[in-house]
C-alpha cells in the first residue's frame, strides 16, 4: 500500500522556467511533508518541509505547496538551474502513533541547459 | 561533525551468507532508520527505532533484523541473504519532535550472488 506517490518518473525543464514536482498522499493522519534531493552515489538531502497546518512554505528558490482536501503538495523550484538535476523525493511523518518516514517513489527531475 | 556514517560501503555476498550493517550517528538521534532504494520503487522502509532498546517494523521487514543497544548504533542484519536483497541500502536518523528532517548516510551497495 503505498501511502506517498510520486506519479511522474522523470521531468525535463529548461535553465531558468519552472520546475513543478508533484506528490499525492492517502493517509490523512500525516503531520508533516518533506522533500529530499538526491544525487547519484549519495544519500538524500533535505530540501524543504511543511507542516499539515499550513499551505505554503517557502525557502530561496523552493516553494512547496499543500493541499489537504486533495491529499496533495507539490515543489516548486524557480528559477531551475543546472545543479537542480537530482532525484527528488516526497516523503510523509505520522508524528502521532509510530514516527514513520514514509517516502514516496522519485522523480528524476533533469535541467536542460 | 561526522552525522551518520554507515559501515561497509560496498559489499559483495554469495547467496546463503549473513552479514550485519552498521549506522552510527553522532547527532544525539533518537529516531533512527533503515531503507532500502531499488530502481522504480523509492525508498523503502525496512525496520526503524524511536529509541535505544526499541525497534518497529516498517514497509518491507522480511529476510532483516535490526538492534539498538546503544542510542547512536543501528545495525542492520541480513541472516541468509538472497538475490533480492541486492540494493543500496541507507540510514537515517532524526530528532525527536515535529517534522524534524532526517540525516541520511552515504549508502551500502550490497550485491548478493
């Protein structure tokens, strides 16, 4: 059952335009979002996180978005730069119960010089 | 400062052999996990601990153990390895309280033939 989704595998994006990775998640008990970065031969990053109480948190140029009647956030990285290529992961804490980290599949995002 | 650190970073098991993974962490952690990355699936979680003496099963536990003796040590034991457990396999652990991120190691790329 995979609580944390990451529907798309890969995105391409130019130098500069918009990078928009998306995340759908089922367990409404979740208290907190995170997203990672990850580059090959190395273990994930800590990119930027979000309480269940808010909608939007901002840091630099990332931005996540959450939308809790859709179940859904998304990142927002403007503008995309070359060392943006990584995989990003969403992952999802239940702080209430079991202080699981669940983590959603990757996307591979790729910036087009 | 080293964070977590895993132990070894390459290995190489014929099918029937056991081994152990070592995470340590110098950060004062008291969450501390075990994931598993294969192409296409995401991190996985193995086992993971909410403190010294406690462990908890997470996504995909079958073939592993796991012990916490000490606060800053996570081992990860593989007692009769088989061909699917070839992977990389990565440590994290976190502080207690919110959405705290969590602190990856640098991966252990376990083959198993």
């Amino acid at each position: 059952d995979q609580q944390v989704k990451q529907n798309s595998p890969s995105l391409s994006v130019q130098e500069g335009r918009i990078s928009i990775l998306n995340c759908d998640y089922t367990n409404s008990m979740f208290d907190y979002f995170l997203w990672y970065k990850k580059y090959p031969a190395e273990g994930p990053t800590f990119l930027i996180s979000i309480s269940s109480i808010k909608d939007k948190n901002e840091d630099g140029r990332f931005t996540v978005f959450l939308n809790k009647s859709a179940k859904h956030l998304s990142l927002h990285i403007v503008p995309s730069q070359p060392g943006d290529s990584a995989v990003y992961f969403c992952a999802a804490i239940s702080n209430f119960g079991n202080e699981k980290l669940t983590f959603g599949t990757g996307t591979r995002l790729t910036i087009i010089p | 400062n080293a964070g977590v650190t895993q132990t070894p970073k390459f290995r190489v098991l014929k099918t029937g052999q056991s081994m152990t993974l070592l995470c340590a962490q110098d950060m004062n952690h008291e969450y501390m996990y075990w994931y598993r990355q294969d192409p296409g699936m995401g991190l996985r979680l193995i086992h993971y601990s909410v403190g010294e003496g406690t462990t908890a099963k997470g996504e995909v536990p079958d073939g592993y153990n796991v012990s916490r003796l000490k606060k800053q040590n996570f081992l990860l034991g593989l007692e009769s390895a088989a061909p699917s457990q070839t992977s990389v396999y990565f440590c994290a652990s976190r502080r207690s309280g919110g959405g705290t991120e969590a602190f990856f190691g640098q991966g252990t790329r376990l083959t198993v033939v």
